[in-house]
C-alpha cells in the first residue's frame, strides 16, 4: 500500500503542496502510468485484505487512498464511493 501512496502522490501532488525553490529540480514523471502503477498497488491490497490477520486497518486505509486518489484525478463521484464505503465499514472486496 506505502508504495502505491508514493505513486499517487508523485503523480498526482496535493492541492496544498508546496515546492520549495531551494529544492533540487525533478524529472518529469509519467503522470498516467504512475497513476495506474497506484491503482494497481492499492487493488493488490484490496484482493488480498481479508488475508490480513493484523493490521486490519490497512484494507481501510486502502480504500481512503483510493478515494484520495480518485479525487486528485477529477473522479469526485467514484471518490465519494469509496469514503463512504470507508464511513460506513464497508469490508473490502
């Protein structure tokens, strides 16, 4: 899951970030394969988080990653799905 959060957030940066000018310039990235590479990690997590004995908030946490995600790609209705399935405890698939 950590590295589908890394993902999202190199493809898709929160509204509030703020690039500083002291810091190093980066590479562009692929904003549509790490996008995908994101999803693809937190959709591992979600098929195999009924397998997850401790730490079972990850599937959660997941789906709230999911939703932040869809969110930062323009998906609101899609995003919204997936916060309240978080809201209301919705197991994972």
């Amino acid at each position: 899951m950590l590295r589908g959060v890394c993902y999202a957030l190199l493809a898709l940066p929160n509204h509030g970030t703020v690039i500083s000018p002291d810091d190093p310039k980066q590479e562009p990235v692929d904003k549509e394969s790490m996008t995908a590479a994101a999803l693809g990690e937190f959709k591992l997590v979600q098929e195999h988080g009924r397998k997850i004995a401790l730490d079972h908030f990850i599937p959660f946490y997941t789906r709230y990653e999911v939703g932040c995600t869809l969110e930062r790609m323009g998906k609101y209705e899609e995003a919204v799905k997936e916060f309240e399935m978080v809201l209301h405890g919705a197991s994972p698939p």
